[in-house]
C-alpha cells in the first residue's frame, strides 16, 4: 500500500495518507467558504440594484406628479388673467376719434352704431401721428429730419430726428408706393389724417452745401472726436459727410500727382498745409 501511495501521490514521500487528506479536506472548506461569501456579496448587490430602481421609479412618479400641478397652476393663472377686466387707455388720439366718428355715421339702420376697435399697428401709427401733430405745434411744419445735420449745439427740432424724422420718411414712401399700384400700407383714411395737419407729400430737394459749410461740418467734428477720419456712413456725423471728406482726399492726389480736376481751383502749399 505504501509503495501505491508513494507511486500515485503527487506530494513528496514525506507527507503521509493522513496529512493528504486533512489537506484535501482544509481545501474543501475554504473553497466552499469562499462560495458562500460570493453567493452572499451577490445577494447584496441584487437588494442595493433592487432599491436604488424603485428610489428612481418614485422619484420619477414625483416629477410627473410636480409637472401635472404646474400645468394645472398653468392653466388656472391662463383663466384668472382672462377674466381681468380690460385695461383703460387714456385719452383717445385724434386718429381713435376720427374711427369712433366714422362708426357713429355708419351705424346700421339707424340703431347702434358698428364697433370698430384698431389693431396694435393701427394704435402705434395713431402714437406716431400724436408726436407729429405736437411737432407740427411746436414749430409750424411736419417735416421732421431723418438725421441732424450738426454735432453741436443740437436743435430742439433735432429731438425728433431718430425716430419721427424715419416715420415721416416712412410715410412718404409708402404714399409713393400707393400711387404707383404696388403693395403699401398708407390707406385713404390715414392720408386724410396726415393732410388734415397739413403734411408735404414731396419735398423739394435743397441746395447742396457749400463747401465752406461742409469744411464748418468738419471742424465740429474735429473737435468732438479729435479726428477728420469721418466714415461714409456714421450716426455720429452729419449726413454727407464721410462723402466730402472722401472726395476731397481724391481731389488732393489729383492736385499731387499734377492731374487736378479743371474745375478745382490750385491749392497753395500754404493753404494745404492750413
């Protein structure tokens, strides 16, 4: 038996039958100890991922919950603000009164007269012909400029460039529009109202500026900027400007070159250096 043993084990002839099987026995329980470790730490994990999904499934419940009351508190705010009463305008424009009138004589046989309420592009026009008829007021005419022609020293009239100097324009283009059959928003009402104050239609062109006033332009700029370096197109310059400075740059290389224009005067070195 013995030699079988020592001829089938793979353990030195040193160790015994006995000691190999304790051995074999040791290893048994710890593998089986080991096992149950895993088997437990797995067992774990499936709870932890078991909880942490319904933790997700509650708390998407709650944020449906949380949108539903905000689309109910949505709506209800939607009716509550339908239910306030109009707000009151103030006093009625002159182009409101001029409606109210023409509802009044076109009343429906006799009895009630037809509302005519207008839109919010109609009540801003209307704003817009109230600005006019206060510059008309003011200062006897309706044509407001587009740009102010000066750096210093403003206007009062110049107040009104930006914005009602554009409307005017405005006007004036769609009016133009109208007459030549193409798409425009100026209607017989609303040129009634304009003619009613005394609006110009067409503008004659004026006299273009001397050149001692476009040079007088020029020094306001200087001192309002430090430079002569006008842009073509600037909102800070007088309208024009940017062109003059350009064209007398050109007429200079001209002069330098010895190609000057026949109807520019020679400038002395004096005066260029001036």
């Amino acid at each position: 038996r013995e030699q079988t043993m020592e001829a089938c084990s793979p353990f030195p002839l040193t160790i015994s039958y006995e000691m190999h099987s304790k051995i074999l026995v040791t290893q048994k329980k710890y593998e089986s100890s080991m096992c149950a470790k895993l088997q437990n730490e797995i067992t774990q994990l499936k709870e932890s991922l078991k909880e942490a999904k319904e933790t997700v499934s509650s708390q998407g419940k709650e944020l449906a919950k949380m949108a539903r009351e905000v689309k109910k508190t949505k709506k209800a705010l939607k009716l509550a603000e339908d239910s306030l009463p109009p707000k009151k305008r103030g006093r009625r424009s002159m182009a409101e009164l001029e409606l109210a009138k023409k509802a009044r004589l076109e009343s429906n046989d006799g009895g009630e007269a037809i509302p005519t309420t207008p839109n919010k592009l109609e009540i801003k026009w209307n704003e817009k012909l109230e600005q006019l008829v206060g510059f008309k007021e003011q200062f006897g005419h309706c044509n407001v400029k587009a740009r102010s022609t000066k750096l210093n020293g403003r206007s009062p009239e110049d107040e009104y460039c930006p914005l009602l100097g554009s409307w005017v324009m405005d006007q004036r283009t769609m009016h133009r529009l109208l007459r030549q059959g193409k798409q425009s928003s100026m209607t017989p009402d609303r040129i009634r109202l304009l003619d009613n104050i005394g609006f110009q239609w067409t503008i004659q062109k004026t006299q273009p500026l001397t050149f001692e006033e476009r040079f007088e332009q020029l020094n306001e700029y200087n001192e309002a900027h430090g430079h002569c370096n006008v842009p073509q197109k600037c909102k800070d310059s007088p309208l024009g400007l940017g062109d003059f400075v350009l064209t007398q740059r050109s007429i200079y290389k001209s002069i330098m070159s010895g190609q000057a224009p026949k109807n520019v005067k020679k400038l002395s070195e004096e005066e260029v250096l001036a």
